[in-house]
C-alpha cells in the first residue's frame, strides 16, 4: 500500500512539474496516431491528418485544458507568467515605474512603522530565556500611599484612581536576596542619568544604570569584549565600568584596546572592564539606552540629580529575578510579598512622621510579572504617538493600493484587444484572470524589495522622536524574521487589493 502511494505520488509530481514541451508532444503523438488509424481506413495521408485535427480541435485550447486539470502546480507555467508580467512592466517603463515607486512608499513607511512599534512594544530583552525574567513593582489603592521619597515613574490608572511604582528600597532588595522565593537570581538596578563622560579632551552626556554586581549574570547577557561586573566588583566598590556597543563604536572605533582604559565618569575615574553586545541596550525604558553600566558601591559618588541616592530611606532601586525552572510568576509573587513588605516597613520606619494634613502613610500591595521587555514605565507614552503612526501607515498604504488598482483598471481597458485574442485562441477566464493577479503580485514585491531601501531611510526620520527622558528615540531596528513575516503579508495583502479588482 505503502509503495503505491509513493509511486502514485511521483507520478502526481511529475504531471504537476510536466514542461509546456512535453504536453505539447504528447498532444503531437495522439494527433499522429489517430491520423496513422484514419491512413489504416484507407484515407490519404492529408486528409487523414486533417480528419485527426478536426478530431482534437483547437491544440492551444486542449493544452489550456490540460494546464487547468493538472494536480498542484505547473513550474512551467508559473515560470512563464511571471516572465510575461515583467516583460508587460519593461514594455511600459513609465507605468511599471508609478505602480511599483507608489508601492515603494507605502510599504517602506509601513515597514518601518512596524519596525518602531515591535522594537517599543513587543520585542523583549536581547538575553538567555527572557521569559523566565520577573519584574518587582508595587501598587496602592486611591487614598493610600506609602509617602515614600520615590526616583522612580509613578503610574496613576484615571478609572481606579491606583497608583503604582517600581522604586524599592535598599532594605526590600536585600530582603529579598537572602529570601528563598524560587528565583535563581534576584538584582537590582537604577537609571542614572546626568552623567558627563570625558576621555583625552572628548566629553559626551549620555545615560548610565548603576546594577548590583549580578546583573549581567542574572539577566544572561552575553558580552561582546570582557566582562560583567561582578558581585566582589560591588562589595569592593571597585571604579569598574561596562561600555554600550554604541559607545565603544563611537568613542575606541571598535577596538579590542578599549578594555582596561580609563573613563572620566562625573569626574570619576572608571576603568573599562566589558562592552555589551550591539542589540542589548539595558533594562531601561522603552526607547533609551544605557550607555555605562556602574556598581550600586560607586552610585553615590556620581550621582548629582540626587544627593541622597543610595540611603536606606529613599525608595530608588529597580528590581528583577530570573525564574527557577517550574517557578511561576504567581508563585514568586506569592513568596515574595511578605517579605518584601517587610522590607518596605523597615524602610519607612527611617523617615520622619507625616506633618500636618499629609495622608497617613500605608503599605502598598507587592506585584510580580513578566520581566521579559524590562521598564516597561515609559511604554504607554509611546503608544499614542506609534497609534497616529499606525493609522497614518494604513491611510498610505490605503491610497497607494487605490492608485495602483486605477492604473491597472484604465491599463486593462487599453488591453481589451490582447485579452480577446487570448480567449479566441484557447486561454480560459482562469487564465487570464491569474495573468493579471501576477502582474499585481510582481508590482507589489518589485515595490517591496524598493520599499526596504526606503524603510531605512524612514527609520531614521521615526527615531527622531523624542524618547521618554528627552531624547531622541535609541532603538536597533534589525531585519528579522518578524519584519520579514509583516513584509510578506503586508506585500501579499497589497497585491490582492490592487489586483483583484482590475482583473
């Protein structure tokens, strides 16, 4: 059973990979033969050909028929009207060069468009499993709050009047630490911005985030050159610095030599221990980059937004873990609370009682969820700027189709002539109407592969935005699976638009 399946399959293949030559000699073969039984009969030669050609009809209009009833697919055949539609497009250059630069624009500023908008609202950390990554934050009902000096982005929900926060103190952070919650690891990290870096006369304002000393290797971060810092890197408050690829391309030009030089951080001198891969830019917001990463030990000493960073009252750090195999964010959430509550109360016991009519402080409720983007603080900033994009995308692409589908409508009236004397000579409705849905198909992905170009040249015009602290927008915009996955279907959506109705 098994061998006639496979022979039955084959077979199916061939037929289906069968060239226009060999169907058009197996229609030869069975006019010579029936024209070789007419001779038998005793008919001369030319009338028995002619009697044997009255007999099949019109060949092009039996091999159209064949084409049509063949399993799958005909290579041949699809070869041959993609070969057609370009010749059509390089007949007509002035009409092939509207269509496919119209498609160009649309689907590059689409393109680009999805580029911002996964980089800054789906694409998660460039890290080892960034799912099993847990990020800490605590929330308090309408009226509540904790009173708490805080350095980090308080959220407010309008419909429940909640608030939330993902500033801790140093006293949860260690509480934490020696807690056992089914996390691997449990760090900690805070933005630092105001940082002035200087070397050899050059200086530079760029952002940092000072890390407990198992960030890196919590996180699961692969290094380009070097090393993380490490947990003795901050208990011995060690002048170690980890650079961004993009600094170490734009200040040592990629040079190995970086490592062990020194930085003026702050006026801080820093030595260079690592430099992080090209498409990891931190556990900061969306849309920012760290540009050096400092040990928690020597925050104090750069700080200058905040002389009190770093006091077991202030309420600044950020906190994640990575998940023990089988350990759900549920079940650390459950673990950690109680500790990490313990630690909150320890922390407000340090600052002076509320004054006059200030709301008695109340402990906020801890939270745990998926750490696998990082801050995700800064994200619903973005959202309503990228959903005006969005719409905009759409509206172009809209009008681009639109455009396109009236060339080739006032193009196929003018072709009326060609279309008759296809279906005289044997082309069926199925034909013709595939003929004109690959001319849309090769308009459309001829504009694509033109519109990548110009999806670079939009991408920089996008990150111009302004990111969350001020910035202009740091984002890698890479060519992935994903951005190649939304380009195909953006490209095929587009040709089934604009080619179906003209055909």
């Amino acid at each position: 059973m098994i061998s006639r399946f496979w022979h039955g399959s084959r077979a199916r293949l061939r037929r289906a990979f069968r060239g226009e030559k060999e169907t058009a000699e197996e229609i030869r073969l069975h006019v010579e033969l029936l024209a070789e039984h007419h001779r038998a009969a005793g008919l001369p030669a030319d009338e028995a050909h002619r009697q044997a050609a009255l007999a099949f009809g019109n060949t092009a209009s039996l091999q159209e028929r064949l084409r049509d009833q063949r399993p799958g697919f005909s290579a041949e055949l699809w070869r041959r009207d993609f070969a057609h539609a370009f010749r059509f497009l390089l007949r007509n250059p002035g009409f092939g060069a509207v269509t496919v630069l119209s498609f160009a624009f649309a689907l590059g500023a689409n393109v680009a468009i999805f580029g911002l908008v996964d980089a800054l609202l789906f694409k998660a950390l460039a890290v080892r499993e960034p799912n099993r990554l847990a990020l800490f934050w605590w929330s308090s009902p309408k009226g509540a709050d904790p009173g708490a000096p805080t350095m980090g982005w308080r959220e407010s929900n309008d419909a429940t009047g909640e608030s939330s926060c993902t500033s801790f103190p140093n006293a949860t952070y260690e509480a934490l630490v020696k807690a056992d919650l089914g996390l691997t690891d449990v760090f900690a990290f805070a933005p630092m911005r105001d940082l002035i870096l200087q070397r050899r006369g050059e200086a530079e304002s760029v952002q940092g985030l000072t890390v407990s000393g198992n960030y890196f290797r919590g996180l699961g971060v692969d290094l380009q050159l070097g090393r993380g810092l490490s947990p003795e890197d901050d208990a011995n408050r060690t002048p170690a610095v980890v650079i961004s690829h993009a600094l170490w391309e734009r200040w040592f030009g990629r040079s190995p030599d970086a490592l062990g030089q020194s930085l003026l951080v702050n006026q801080v001198s820093l030595t260079i221990v690592g430099v992080t891969r090209r498409e990891f830019l931190g556990t900061v917001n969306a849309g920012e980059r760290a540009d050096v990463y400092v040990p928690l030990s020597v925050a104090g000493q750069l700080a200058t937004r905040f002389d009190g960073i770093g006091q077991r009252g202030i309420w600044w750090l950020r906190l994640m873990g990575r998940l023990a195999p089988g350990v759900t964010h549920e079940d650390v959430a459950a673990r950690a609370g109680p500790v990490a509550l313990r630690g909150m109360e320890e922390a407000l016991k340090l600052l002076p009682p509320p004054e006059g009519d200030a709301p008695v402080r109340a402990l906020p409720t801890f939270r745990a969820g998926s750490g696998a983007q990082g801050l995700g603080e800064a994200r619903r900033a973005h959202r309503t700027q990228l959903a005006i994009l969005a719409a905009l995308g759409v509206i172009v692409l809209g009008i681009a189709c639109t455009n396109v589908a009236n060339l080739l409508v006032a193009r196929g009236i003018a072709r009326q002539r060609e279309v008759a004397v296809k279906l005289a000579m044997g082309a069926t409705r199925g034909r013709v109407l595939r003929q004109f849905l690959v001319e849309a198909f090769v308009i459309a992905g001829s504009g694509a592969v033109l519109g990548l170009v110009f999806a670079a040249w939009f991408r920089h015009l996008l990150l111009l935005l302004r990111g969350g602290g001020g910035q202009a927008l740091a984002i890698e915009l890479s060519f992935d699976h994903r951005l190649a996955l939304f380009t195909v279907l953006i490209t095929t959506l587009c040709a089934l638009l604009a080619g179906a109705w003209p055909a």
